[in-house]
C-alpha cells in the first residue's frame, strides 16, 4: 500500500490577510512620523538659512563698514554667501526656503525673516 503525503505549499487566505492587516498598521503608525519629520527638516533648513543670511549680511556691513541702519540688497550679500557672486536672486544664489516662504533681508541690525510663521531666527 502506497502513503501519499501530499502537502499544497502556500499560505491560506486568513494569514495573508493577517499580514496585509499588519503591513497596513506599521504604514498608518509610520507614515505621520514621516510627515512629522519632513516638516520638522524644512524648519531646521530655512532657519540654518536664515543663520546664513543674517552672517552674510553682519559681513557685508563690517567689510563695507556700513551702519547698522543700512539694508543690503541680494546682489550685495550674495558673494557672502559663498554662491555666485554676480546672483541676482536668492535663488541664483542658491538660498531658497525649503517650505516655499520667502525671505526678507530687513536692515543690518534686524534679523532676516521668513514669512512662514514658524521659522523664526532664534
């Protein structure tokens, strides 16, 4: 007498649809943590911009010994940047808010602003 042992290899429907339901729980926690950080980058890059930008312009104003009412323009700071020196805009110059703001240069003893409100130079 012959014994057949004969086994169908794969998975039944229950445990596929258990491991898509964990696969779809690790995406619902993770991808909040995902949003959360990329907003988190953004912040952290245009306020290190905005660092840069306020440098550039203390810079410019010590080496051009320029009051502390003066208001330089892009095209001045910009070689201060250590970008282009003949960028005409802070986006030649490769200075660009991450989360699509726009900078304002303000006076040499104002800092630089973002007009989003969260990125603030502390």
């Amino acid at each position: 007498m012959k014994n057949r042992n004969t086994r169908n290899a794969g998975f039944t429907l229950v445990e596929i649809m258990i491991v898509v339901a964990i696969i779809g729980l690790l995406a619902a926690i993770a991808i909040p943590n995902f949003v959360k950080a990329r907003t988190t980058s953004q912040i952290n890059a245009c306020i290190n911009n905005l660092r840069q930008i306020d440098g550039a312009k203390q810079q410019w104003a010590l080496e051009l010994k320029q009051a502390s009412t003066a208001s330089p323009g892009v095209a001045a700071i910009a070689p201060y940047l250590g970008r282009d020196v003949a960028a005409a805009t802070f986006v030649d110059a490769g200075v660009t808010c991450p989360a699509n703001g726009a900078y304002t240069i303000n006076d040499v003893s104002t800092a630089p602003t973002c007009n989003i409100a969260l990125h603030v130079l502390p």
